[in-house]
C-alpha cells in the first residue's frame, strides 16, 4: 500500500508539482494518515507510555528515598555536631576547673614556700642573735678579764702591794655597774 501510495505521487509529482494536494489521491493520504496517527497513539499508550510511567515513578520512588536518606544523614550530623559541641562545652569546663585547680594549688605553693623561708629567715636570725649574744658575752668577758688585769697592775703600781684576782674582779665588777647605771641614765 504505502508503495503505490509512493508511485502515485511521484507520478502526480511529476505532473502538478505537489502530489498531496491533489484530490485523486488527498482522501486516501488523509485516511492513512489518520489511521497511521490512531494506531500510534495506540502504541504509544500500550507500551511506551506505560514504560515511560514506570520509569518516571522509579526515579520518583529514588528520588524521595535519596531524599529521606539525606534527612536523616541530616539529622545524624546535627545529632553528632550537638554532641561534638557538648564534647567541646565539657572540655571547656575541664580545661578551666584545671587550670583554676593549678591556680589554687600554685598559690598554696608559694603560700608554703614563703612559710618556709619566713621559718627559715627566723632560724637563722635566732641562730645569728644568739651567736652574737655568744661573741658579745664573750667579748664582755675578755673586757672584763682585761680590765681585771689592767686595775690589777694600776692597783699594784698605785698601791705598790698586790690585789688578788678576785679582789680586782669585785672592784671591775663595781666600776662596769657603776659605768652601766650612768649609762643608762644618760639615755
């Protein structure tokens, strides 16, 4: 059919110039055409569009599985970033209880070290005192024994008979009260 529909036009091609415009053979293009349109439409609906659909609703179906995938790797991630934040919050707050505990603890070192050299300091001043109070009760007695001696011989020289030691040490003793009273009262 579709060949003779063929060699009619081309040999009213070849006689008008436009084959489906002439009116021994409009009427049949029109009818094949029209059953040609119905019969693809026929098809169409019969295998390709039914194709079609079920591919359109498993990308549908795909596409909202990615999607509700997505979601909840969305909410995964703001439940771990929740988390990471409270994990940061918490290292925070140790980080400064720790360093306020080695505040406390470094003040209470310095604290115990300034002690120590207090209580060092204070030894050794009572260690320094008493020495000197040793060396000065020891010079006192040099000066004294000097003394002794020296009223001994001015005694002697003065009185040209000797004194005894302890004689000479009560009249020492005498003179150094007698100097210390006039001392202390010329203060």
């Amino acid at each position: 059919m579709i060949s003779s529909a063929y060699a009619a036009a081309e040999g009213h091609a070849q006689s008008s110039g436009l084959p489906q415009f002439e009116s021994s053979v409009f009427a049949s293009q029109m009818f094949w055409t029209i059953v040609s349109f119905f019969v693809l439409m026929y098809l169409l609906n019969r295998y390709v569009i039914p194709a079609i659909n079920d591919i359109l609703d498993s990308r549908s179906k795909k596409i909202g599985e990615d999607i509700q995938q997505a979601e909840r790797a969305r909410q995964e991630a703001d439940r771990l970033l929740a988390n990471y934040r409270d994990q940061i919050e918490r290292a925070r707050q140790l980080t400064a209880t720790t360093i306020d505990e080695a505040r406390i603890e470094a003040a209470a070192i310095r604290e115990q070290a300034l002690a120590e050299l207090g209580e060092e300091l204070n030894k050794r001043k009572a260690s320094a005192l008493e020495e000197i109070e040793r060396t000065r009760v020891q010079a006192m007695e040099a000066v004294r024994e000097a003394a002794v001696e020296i009223a001994m011989l001015a005694t002697e020289k003065l009185i040209a008979k000797s004194v005894t030691k302890p004689k000479a040490e009560s009249m020492v003793k005498e003179a150094l009260e007698h100097l210390e009273k006039n001392r202390i009262g010329m203060h």
